[in-house]
C-alpha cells in the first residue's frame, strides 16, 4: 500500500514548518526520515496521521484521503509517542483492547504476543503493573508492539529506538525488516539513529527545515556517505 502526498504544509503565523510539493512512498518500501531537530519530521508523520490539520494538501493513505476517510485506519499501525498508550490499563488489557478493535481472536491474539516474546524479556506481560508504571523502555516497546500487533499494512513510527536498550533495539530492527519481507508492510520511521536507518531502510528521506532536501534509494547495511557529510556540516 502506498502513500501520497501532495502540496502539503504546515505553518504556524508565518511559520511555515512543513512544505512539500510531492512525495510517493511506495508500496513494501522501509522509509527512514532523517534530519536534525525542528527538520519536521514529527510534523509530517502527524499529518500522515491525522493527528493535525493542514494548512493546505492532502495525505492519500492507499487511495483514502487521511482527513476525510476512516477507512485507512483499519490496516494502518502508529505509534508516535506515549499519548498513543492507555496508561491506566495494564499491558494485557491494552492489548486486548486493540484486539477488540480490530477484531482479532483470543488465541490469534495470544499467537501474535508470543511472536514479541523476545522483545518483552520477561518484563511486561504478567508483572501486575499499569502501563503508566513502567519504565520508558518498556513503555516504548508495548507502543511498538501495539502497533504491531494488527500486522499492518503501513506502519508509521517516531523515533522507534529511543529508551530502548542496545538489545531491544535490535530486535526492533529485526522486527521491522520481518513484517516487511513477510507481509509487504510498508513503513515510514523517523529517527535520530543513522546506523539504524542505514542498517535496515531502503529508502532515506531527509527532511531540513520543513523541506525535503534529499530523498533516495538505498541498499540496506550500507553506510551513506551524502549522509553523513551533510550531518557533520550542518
């Protein structure tokens, strides 16, 4: 499934913090969007989301326009930030929740869960503990997996590896390259990390001051020179 988007921004006043004529994310693609802090990458993912309105343009999740249809919801997954948790619930009650939404079995849900064993380590499920009480690791994971756990057809995530530890970000990545080659998923992270971004994605778009300044093809595992010249300048 792809996106598409066209003539989109954002300002605030006379600020304009995201201006993009055109932009395609095609179908199974794994999409990193790199660029220092205020570059709008945040921005454009809430846009992709819904989650604010535009100033002008429009976001095509798989032929629904995001801030006219719901249909798009029903194979999209997200996780942004904590504001995405219930934080009263218990992680087993939050995952049941999603499950209820997208109407997803007991046993096929238990199925799923086991699939994120070893990213959970034994710390999450059966601790007797609300979501708000755990630690930010381990709140960035049950957002992860929630996300997850509807086998999306896109996934859009915001900054996936922070609060994890070395280990889990790994699974993570792991996680990431699976849903992708195994179901076709397609999916747009933001992140900090360029060796991540170099490890795992097939595409690098880099975002500077609301503005796509590059935007090109790469073969996972490779290092990106371009890249990494224009953050040792800049």
């Amino acid at each position: 499934m792809s996106i598409v988007i066209s003539h989109l921004q954002k300002q605030y006043d006379d600020n304009f913090i995201l201006d993009i004529p055109s932009l395609i994310i095609e179908d199974g693609e794994l999409v990193g969007l790199v660029g220092n802090n205020g570059a709008g990458k945040t921005t454009l993912l809430r846009l992709m989301l819904d989650l604010i309105e535009t100033n002008h343009g429009q976001v095509v999740n798989n032929g629904s326009i995001v801030s006219v249809s719901e249909k798009w919801k029903w194979w999209t997954g997200s996780f942004l930030d904590r504001s995405f948790l219930i934080d009263f619930y218990t992680p087993e009650e939050y995952f049941g929740f999603i499950a209820e939404v997208y109407n997803i079995a007991q046993d096929e849900l238990n199925n799923r869960l086991a699939h994120f064993m070893p990213l959970m380590n034994d710390e999450i499920l059966d601790r007797g503990k609300i979501i708000h009480d755990f630690s930010m690791g381990n709140r960035q994971k049950i957002g992860i997996i929630g996300a997850m756990l509807v086998n999306p057809k896109i996934l859009v995530l915001d900054e996936p590896f922070n609060f994890l530890d070395p280990s889990s970000q790994h699974i993570v990545a792991h996680l990431l390259q699976e849903i992708r080659r195994e179901i076709g998923t397609t999916i747009i992270l933001s992140s900090h990390n360029l060796s991540f971004v170099n490890d795992i994605c097939t595409r690098i778009i880099l975002l500077d001051k609301g503005h796509i300044l590059m935007d090109h093809f790469h073969r996972e595992g490779d290092k990106d020179v371009e890249l990494e010249r224009y953050f040792l300048e800049s």
